[in-house]
C-alpha cells in the first residue's frame, strides 16, 4: 500500500467509487481557540476498494484492500482488508473470505 502524504488521499488500483462519495482530509480542532484553523490528515483507500453511493470517509481513515463500503455509511475508523462495513458509523459486519463469495455476489443478496 502506499505512504500516504500529510492530508492527501490515497486510492489504489482498480476502486470503485460511487457517486456523491465524500472522502474528507481536513478537520476542525475541537478547541474553541483554535476551532478556526484546519489539520490535515491523510485517507487511504486500498486497491480493489467498493465505495457505495452517497458514502463519506472521515479523515485519517486507512480501507484495507477489497473492503466493501455499504451505501450511505459513514467511515469514522480504519476498516480491515477483506471485510464489509455498513452503517453510520460503519462497523465490520462481515468478512469477504468468511464463505469465499466475491464482493459481488455479496451485492446482489
């Protein structure tokens, strides 16, 4: 997997992507005093990565590769290789390899 930069975000090969996907690098100290100001940290997307629609992944958030993220969930935590993650926050509900079904055939249940 790549070194990912400060703030940047880092895709691997062959992710999908759905539409209206927001995967978010800068946040907001907590601090009133510094509130104004912005910290980056970085997100990594590994190859093979399925990113439904409407998904948002919080900075500093690290998707192992050929996770699948269900539609609509929020990434707040690092998510395992192999695995599906749904809800908001997302959470493990499975891993791909449990049965040997591909990602796909867990998309069409």
């Amino acid at each position: 997997m790549p070194v990912p930069r400060p703030g940047g975000i880092t895709i691997g090969d062959d992710c999908l992507i759905g539409h209206n996907a927001v995967i978010a690098t800068l946040q907001h100290d907590i601090d009133p005093a510094r509130r104004g100001g912005l910290e980056p940290s970085p997100v990594v997307i590994g190859s093979n990565v399925w990113l439904g629609a409407n998904v948002t992944v919080l900075p500093g958030v690290t998707i192992g590769e050929d996770a699948v993220i269900g539609a609509g969930s929020v990434v707040t935590r690092d998510v395992p290789a192999e695995s599906v993650a749904v809800g908001s926050p997302a959470r493990v509900v499975r891993s791909i390899s449990d049965d040997g079904r591909s990602a796909s055939a867990l998309s069409r249940r």
